[in-house]
C-alpha cells in the first residue's frame, strides 16, 4: 500500500497550485490537466515517433502501415491506458529523440535504448526489451568476429547505441554513417561497407533475406528498450509504466515475442511474475 510520504504530499500540493495558476496554457511542457490527464499534444490521441525499417521492431508493411514487436506493444499498453487513437510516424533515428525532446511528438518508440546520455533529453518509460547489438556481415569479408574489424569499413546508423559502441570500442574500424538500416545493408550487399552494425533481431531478418552472416552478438542488456517520452510528462510516464507492467503480468508481453522473434532465447525478467525461476527480491519481511 502506497502511504505519501511527507516529500509526495508536499510534491503533490506544489503541483496542484502550478495546475491552478496556470491553467490556460503557460508555456510549460507537456503538464497534464484535468481535460488532458496524460499531458498530450492532442488529449485523446498518441503521436509516435518511430522509424519504417527496423524490422521486426518497428517497420511499415507493404501497405505503409507500422508494425512490429515495438509497435504492437505500444498500441497495446496505449490501449490499455485508454488511448485508441495512435498514429506511427516515421523518420530517421537520429531525428526520432530530438523530435520527442521538442514536443513535437507525445512518445519515441524504435528500440531505443535507456541510456544516462538520452535521459538528459528525454525520459523514458521502464525497459521492455533487453537484447544484443550484431556485426553483420558477408559470408567472404573475412570477417568472423568484431576482433576483425581493424582497417575495415564498418557501416552504422547515425545516433545509434551501435554507433557509440563502435567509436569506443572498434577505433581501428573506418566508420561509415547511414540514414538507416535499408542504406547501411545495401552497402553491405554492394561492397561500399564490410559490415554493418545493427540491432541483434533485424541484422536477423536480413540474414534471412540476404544471406549475410552474424558475426558476433554484443549483450546490450544495461540499455534495455524504452519508450522515450517528453522530459517531465511524469503524468504519461506513469501511466504508460503501469500499462507496460499489465502487459509483462498477463503474458502479452510473451506472446508479442514469440510472435516476433521465434526461435530467440525468452529473457525473464518480462514474464508474468509466476513464470520467472529467479526471484531477485527476497519476501521475508526483516
Ligand atoms: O540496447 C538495445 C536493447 O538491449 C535491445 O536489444 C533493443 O535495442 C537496443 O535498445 C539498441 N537499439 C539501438 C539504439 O538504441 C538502435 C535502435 C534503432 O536502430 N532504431 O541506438
């Protein structure tokens, strides 16, 4: 049971009188109200920010409709918060945070990463997907693992985890920066790069279309994927948190996955608490 401690009673009165003096609109970010309980741009509707080829996370089909694990599980928890009305739009994922951090949209869903850089930006919603980053390559690069990469063209895209790990951790490689996965891969299968950095589900999928080669898988697990909200929008934070967890608790979680990553390892911590073995938070009471 939740008793308000001294520092949420005082938070709560404090916000109840900033929500009284300014209830037409000061300028102030994304504040809930009583006819806009979430804070959103449009009470009622959700603005995505995502981006059209990471698939299986978030991708338009051959109708231009988005889907994918990331999608399905937003509109779910969206649903389930009581917000229908979800539109999906897509753009480079260099533009995707910036985007959300200038309220031009209410939430950024595109495997995204919690990171303590990207939460100067923006906040972000608890994780919901702890994965792998993939050096992708071609069967005769030569290339059998990151230890390889040295003087090799290594292709990422702008403003990714992959990016940063790759400054970091493969100085020797040659970097070169694309727009998006689609780009990065055409250069792979044309010999402009000799590998690509990506996402471990998607480096995937075109493994399966092309034939390219997984050369090594990177545990990404400390930046588990969130949804990046609008800095201080605590009101749709909350909310969509409570939807996430609903969703891990009655096995939508487990089913979106299995349905968009057949054949991976199921992670754990996501299940219903009484499929998870471990249980990281003894119950004794001290
Ligand atoms: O950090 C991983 C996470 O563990 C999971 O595997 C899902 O992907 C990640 O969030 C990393 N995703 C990249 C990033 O956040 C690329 C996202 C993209 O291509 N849109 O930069």
């Amino acid at each position: 049971m939740h008793v308000p401690t001294r520092r949420t009673v005082v938070t709560t009165l404090v916000a109840a009188a900033l929500l009284s003096t300014s209830a037409c609109g000061s300028g102030s970010d994304a504040a809930a109200t009583a006819d806009n309980p979430l804070g959103l741009i449009e009470p009622g509707a959700i603005r995505v920010a995502s981006v059209g080829d990471i698939r299986p996370y978030a991708y338009t089909d051959a109708s231009g409709e988005f889907t994918g694990f990331d999608v399905e599980l937003f509109r779910d928890v969206a649903g389930r918060i009581g917000v229908g009305d979800v539109t999906f739009v897509g753009q480079d994922f260099a533009a995707v945070l910036p985007a959300v951090a200038n309220g031009q949209f209410d939430v950024g869903v595109a495997a995204i990463g919690i990171t303590p850089e990207r939460q100067e930006t923006v906040d972000f919603s608890d994780g919901y997907l702890a994965g792998y980053l993939t050096v992708l390559t071609t069967p005769d690069s030569g290339i059998t693992s990151s230890g390889d990469l040295a003087g090799r063209r290594l292709g990422v895209v702008q403003g990714t985890l992959q990016e940063a790990y790759a400054l970091k951790n493969f100085p020797d490689a040659e970097l070169v920066r694309f727009p998006d996965n689609n780009t990065g891969v055409s250069g792979l299968n044309s010999g402009n790069v000799d590998a690509h950095f990506l996402d471990y589900e998607a480096a995937k999928t075109y493994v399966e279309q092309f034939g390219l080669v997984d050369a090594e898988d990177i545990p990404s697990f400390d930046a588990p994927a969130g949804f990046a909200i609008a800095e201080g929008n605590t009101a749709l934070k909350e909310a969509l948190d409570e939807g996430l967890h609903a969703a891990m608790e009655d096995g939508t979680w487990k089913e979106l996955y299995q349905k968009w990553f057949p054949g991976s390892p199921m992670p754990e911590q996501y299940l219903p608490s009484d499929e998870r073995t471990s249980s990281p938070t003894p119950t004794t009471a001290s």
